[in-house]
C-alpha cells in the first residue's frame, strides 16, 4: 500500500512538473548520448549536438539553430560543401570555449595555420606561434533531460606537448520556449597541475562563429552601450552583445550575455563583422592597443577560475527581442 502511494505521489509531482513548465511557456529538453556526443532536442525538435570526441581538439557545439530550426552557426569546418560559405578559420568550431595562451600553449587554434587564414579579412592569425594544446575529454559528470531544461556537464584535461596542465569542466543547460532558445554556460579550470596562466592575447575565449547570412554587411551588431558595428564594440567593454540580421527568411539574433559574477566583468569583447562573436576577458593589449597592458590572470596552484554566460537566439533584432530587459533578468539570476 505504502509503495503505491510513493508511486501515485511521484506521478502527481511529474504531472505539476509538466503542467508548471507549460504555463510557462517552456518546451521540454531531452538530451540523448551516442558515442562521444550529446543530442539536444527541444520541444522534440533538434536543438544542437555538443561533440566532445578525440577527433577534434576541442569540443564543442554544432549547429545552433532557432525556435522554428533556422540554423545560425557556420557548418565549416565539420560541413565542408555548404554553398558560399567561408573557409577560414578552420579552428571556429560553432560554439567553444578555449584560449590562445594558457602557460604560453596555444588552445585556440588548430595546427599551422595556412597563408589564406594568416592573412584573411587582412589581419595576422596570431602575434606569436606557439605550441598547440588539445583539451582531452576525460569523463561525463551529468546528463539531464526535464519539462523545461536539460543539463549536462563534462570533465577534460587541458593538454600541452608533453604534459597535462590544468582541469577543466563544461557545464551546458538548454532551454526552450516558442520563440527563443537559450544556453547557460559554465566553464571552470582549475589549476590541479600548478598555477595556470591566462596570457593576454585576442585570440579567445568563448566564441560562436556565426552563419554567412550574419557576417557584413546583412549583419547588425549593437553593445549593451550602445555601440553599433565592429569599430564600436570589439575590444570595448560591455554586458552584452547582440548580432541580428535575416536567415533564410527568418528575422532573428544571437546575444551573449556576460555573467556579473565573471572576472573583470563587463568583459571585453573580440567580436568581428566577418563571423566571428566572441568573448575575451584578456586580450587587453592588443583591445587597446597598449603594449603596456596585462591582461592575463594567473590561478594559483590548486585554485581555479570560473566564467558563466548566457547565450539567447531569439526572433528579431535586439529592440524587438528586448535584449537589455533580458539581460536585467539574467543579472539578477532569472
């Protein structure tokens, strides 16, 4: 008798669940293991994949895509034969989270890079070549599907030419509703091998490279300052940034928030017409152009850093989308 009741009370309690989660607008997230990756379906539509796989030196996020499936990340280099689609940059995998200089290794980018990505939109890949990291998945903490979210977090090791320097841990939850799409993200290193150092450099850290329909000059890009374009918002300090423009018929944006709680908070922001959307909480020598400028943040050992962001794909641009009322909510932990 009594095992029947836990049972009537734990069906009662999933049906309040779902019925919340509906009033709510919420759509349900189901997250589904295959190998070495993760499908996210929202609302029993495909979502994103997070791939975390030894054949590629990173992990990360593949494809975004809206409420209505529109697809806002560039397929390259996992998609090869897309139709007009830019080919630099091999290493702009999506969405991911690395850095350009952790102990003087390079975890941004992928390999040599070729003369065509050296020189292309006439800048320098990097200032400096250095030795190329691999972050190397060790094991999976969490897997949660619900009525309104799903959650996963994973466990890597940040691994140099010749030893393991750091551990770090991806925590991704998704949610859904009827017109948006969202991704809280946490990413924590901590320094188990001796301290860390974040090294000042542009090339990072938390990056989304956007579809060809977002790039100049269809995009429009605009700071929580006011800043409009690349001229005005990369390297500048910022809560949030948002690119919109129109996708395959759809009127739509990408906003990455910036967590109060961060390191240097508001976060500078590497964030280029041609694609690329990133955050970068280092890079302040080269954002503002003074070599005298350190931007890097040492762990020590034992210690560990954190970084929390919030990314929203919503319809319209970020007036229509209410971007800085979304922002405020996020702010004060909603």
């Amino acid at each position: 008798m009594a095992r029947k009741r836990i049972c009537l009370l734990a069906l009662i309690l999933a049906c309040l669940a779902l019925c919340a989660a509906h009033l709510r607008g919420a759509d349900p997230v189901e997250l589904r293991r295959q190998g070495n990756q993760i499908e996210v379906r929202i609302g029993g539509r495909p979502f994103t994949t997070y791939y975390f796989g030894p054949e590629s030196p990173k992990p990360y996020l593949h494809p975004l895509r809206t409420a209505q499936g529109t697809i806002v990340t560039r397929g390259y280099p996992m998609v090869k034969n897309i139709p007009g689609e830019s080919h630099d940059h091999p290493h702009h995998r999506a969405l991911f989270f690395t850095h350009g200089d952790v102990n003087g290794i390079d975890f941004w980018g992928e390999g040599q890079p070729s003369k065509a990505a050296q020189t292309a939109h006439g800048q320098t890949y990097s200032s400096e070549e250095l030795p190329k990291g691999r972050t190397v998945f060790r094991k999976l903490e969490e897997i949660t599907s619900g009525p309104d979210s799903g959650s996963t977090r994973a466990d890597f090791h940040l691994v140099g030419p010749d030893k393991v320097i750091a551990t770090e841990t991806q925590a991704y939850t998704f949610r859904g509703d009827p017109s948006t799409r969202s991704i809280d993200c946490e990413f924590t290193i901590q320094a188990t091998n001796g301290p860390v150092k974040m090294g000042d450099t542009k090339e990072g850290t938390f990056a989304i490279r956007v579809v060809k329909a977002l790039e100049a000059p269809n995009v429009h890009m605009l700071n929580s300052e006011g800043g409009v374009g690349e001229k005005q918002i990369w390297g500048k300090r910022a809560n949030w940034v948002d690119y919109s423009g129109t996708v395959a018929g759809e009127k739509l944006g990408i906003a990455i928030f910036d967590d109060p709680t961060n390191p240097k908070h508001p976060t500078y922001w590497h964030a280029r017409e041609y694609g690329l959307f990133a955050v970068n909480p280092f890079g302040e020598h080269d954002f503002l152009s003074d070599p005298k400028r350190d931007g890097s943040i040492t762990i020590p050992a034992g210690g560990s850093l954190t970084f929390r962001y919030r990314v929203l794909i919503h319809h319209g641009d970020a007036a229509e989308a209410k971007i800085a009322d979304a922002y405020g909510q996020y702010a004060a932990g909603k």
